[in-house]
C-alpha cells in the first residue's frame, strides 16, 4: 500500500511537469486579443507550480493515513458543502447591500461572517479535497477504469483536484460568423468594470467577446470551484479527470486539431463527468428520499411563470439557428439586435445571461450537449455509448482516435 502511494507521488511529480510544459494557458497565444489581455491573465504554469509542494504534502500525509471511517469522512463532505451554502447565502445579501437594495443589514457584519465561515471551511478544504479524490477514484476503478502501468489496478493519472475560486473565461469570435477564434484565462478577481472596458477594446476590432464564468480547469491538480453544490463538484471532478486521462492518448492531444475534436473531447468529458459523478453521489452521498437520481439538466422555469411551459433547451437552439442564419445572409447588426432581444426574452422567463452574441455561442457550441450548440456529435457520442458495453469501453474506444473523419468512418457514426 505505501509503495503505490509512493509511486502516485513519483508520477503525480512527473505529470504536473508534463502539462506546464505541454499545455499552454490560451488558445490564440501570440495574438493581438493576448496583449490587450494581458493585464488580466491567469497562469496556468504558474498556478500548477504554486500549488506543487501543496500536493506533495497531500501525497506525503498519505503515507501516513489516519483514521477516520468512510462515515466521519462523509459527514466532514456534508459539513463543507453546508458551510458553502452559507457562505453563499451571506454574499448574496452583501451584494444586496452594496447594491442599495437591502438598507436594513451591516456591510460589515456581514463581510465578517463571511469571513468567519470561509475560516471554518478552509480548515476542511485538504481533507474534503482527499476524500472527494478517493471516492472518485474507487468508483473509476469499479467502472473497470484502471491500469496495469506500474503496478496493477493503478488509476492513470491519478484523481488529484483543488477547490477554488476558479478563473474567468475571454471568449472571441469574429463577427460575421459563430466560431471559437481564441480563448484566454482571466484571473478570477478581474472587477465588472474591467470586464466591459475589456470586451469593449477588442468589439472594436470587429470582433464578438465575452467573459464568461466557467465550470473548471483541467490543471493538475484540477481547478473546481468552491462554491458549487456537492453533485457539481463531482461531476465537475470527474470532467477534469478525463481530460487528464485523454491527454495521454491521441483524442487528447487531438484537441486542439480542429473544433470538431474539441467539442468530441468536451463532449466526451461531459458524458464520463457525469456518469462518474452520479455514481459517486448516488454511493456515498444520496439520502433514501433521492433513490431515482437524474443526471442534471437544465434549472427548471420559475414557478409562476404563466402561459406555456417555457422550453429553454428549444428556444435556445432556435437562437442559435436563426442567428447562424442571419449571419450567413451578411445580416450581421440584425443577428445581434435579434440575439439581444432573444436574451431580454430568456431573461423574462428565469434564465438570465449577460451576452447572448456571436462569443456566447462559439464557446457554447464546443459542449455538444448544450442547448447552444448545434453539432450533430452529441448525438453521436451518446449513441456510442449506449451502444459500448461498458463506460471503461466506451473511453477507452474513443480515447484512441485523432480524428473527427476517423471516429465517422471506423465506429459507423454517420456524418
């Protein structure tokens, strides 16, 4: 037992060298839009570096495992996540406050109980971060998700995840079209009016852009926010590890390749993420009243909405459909009045963005299974896997190809 632990030290060491110095921070590196941003820029290397010796005590401690039982370790998990949700509980009424909204509460008894709540939280944090990583861990090996580099049963690379703030996203798109030209982390702090005095330098370049929150980074170890429900932090997880997987077979290094093969990557992750997580939740985590668990899907509309029930799966394809549309006839200025009054209409009925433009959907349209998007390949990456025999098959099928053409022509998926 310790000479694994000691030897998912030794390649936990050898795989964070691996991706500072294989992966970049962007997409579009060396372009203009990198210099206007860069004031605002998040480093990936430098995060990864910075939090190294952070992992390699979790690996050391390891060695040494206390002992606590799989139910103290699940109720210090609830207790986390409990403290997470008051924690956001008392920011949003910050927010309220600073706002002009709610001129009953104290800015600063607020912004101290904040503080006191992340303070027990963080005395959580490794602790949660190692469990959260064993029980993902456990039901990947289950799922026949293992190795026999090294020593046998070995989980290649092994689960290792960081909660945190996570950064903000710069998307750009040209205007005339809907298509991901570049990307770049932001640093999480970067304020609102940073944010719009950004986007505004490069729209005038007659370019479409948006920052955007994100759900994680596949760094190692992976980037998953701190303020997110138990279930989407798994799922989440789960997502980052298998764009760890993939980065050591061909589809993962085909990401880049083309926007076909990122949206199969992502989409990929998705399919895996999600069943993963569930499965984690459903063993370790789900009370007897939560016995039918779904997958997660899109938030329900408002209860009080009236008239029909609002469909945001198909009004938003619909968007993006008459959006590709317009531009495709030159209508640019028309494709985004239309796309603003589709937001203003979103936000009537509960759902409500910042942007809805040319950005918004290029980044979008990359997960396959979201309601922006119009590729046929989330629909046929789920047809592959309700055909494979097993999800180990189906990574461990598709984690072998380079190409969207080759995917197409060897699994018969149609085009």
């Amino acid at each position: 037992m310790k000479r694994r632990r000691v030897a998912k030290g030794i390649w936990t060491f050898l795989l964070v060298l691996s991706v500072v110095f294989l992966s970049g921070d962007t997409f579009g590196a060396g372009s203009p839009i990198l210099q206007i941003a860069r004031p605002h820029l998040f480093s990936v290397a430098g995060w990864e570096i910075g939090n190294f010796p952070r992992k390699w005590i979790h690996t050391f401690q390891e060695l040494f495992p206390g002992s606590s039982s799989q139910e103290e370790d699940v109720q210090e998990v609830r207790r986390y996540f409990e403290l997470t949700k008051m924690i956001n509980r008392e920011k949003d009424g910050l927010r309220g406050v600073l706002a002009g909204l709610d001129g009953e509460a104290d800015r600063v008894t607020l912004e101290n109980r904040v503080k006191e709540l992340e303070s027990r939280r963080n005395k959580l944090e490794s602790s949660v971060e190692r469990t959260m990583e064993g029980m993902i861990s456990r039901v990947l090996k289950d799922e026949g998700i293992s190795s026999t580099f090294l020593f046998a049963g070995l989980l290649w690379p092994p689960v290792d995840l960081r909660l945190a703030e996570v950064p903000r996203l710069l998307i750009v798109s040209p205007r005339d079209r809907i298509e991901l030209q570049e990307t770049h982390l932001l640093d999480p702090d970067i304020n609102a009016d940073e944010i719009v005095a950004l986007e505004e330098t490069i729209d005038l370049r007659d370019l479409s852009s948006l920052v955007s929150g994100i759900a994680g980074v596949a760094t190692y170890p992976s980037l998953v926010p701190d303020d997110r429900s138990l279930r989407s932090v798994l799922t989440t997880a789960a997502h980052e590890w298998v764009h760890h997987y993939l980065f050591f077979h061909p589809l993962g290094r085909s990401y880049w390749a083309s926007g076909d093969m990122t949206t199969v990557n992502e989409t990929v992750a998705d399919i895996v993420g999600q069943e993963i997580g569930l499965e984690v939740y459903r063993r370790f985590f789900a009370q007897p009243e939560e016995e039918n668990l779904a997958e997660p899907g899109p938030d329900p509309p408002p209860a009080d909405s009236e008239g029909p029930e609002f469909d945001f799966d198909l009004e938003m394809r619909e968007t993006r459909l008459m959006a590709d549309r317009l531009l495709g006839q030159g209508l640019i200025e028309e494709a985004e009045a239309y796309m603003e009054q589709r937001r203003l209409f979103m936000a009537e009925n509960g759902f409500v963005f910042r942007k809805l433009n040319q950005a918004f959907f290029a980044f979008n349209g990359t997960y396959a299974e979201r309601p922006g998007s119009v590729s046929p390949i989330g629909e046929q990456m789920r047809g592959l896997r309700e055909s494979s025999d097993s999800l180990s098959d189906f990574l461990f099928t598709i984690a072998g190809y380079a190409s969207y053409g080759s995917i197409l022509r060897d699994l018969g998926l149609g085009s």
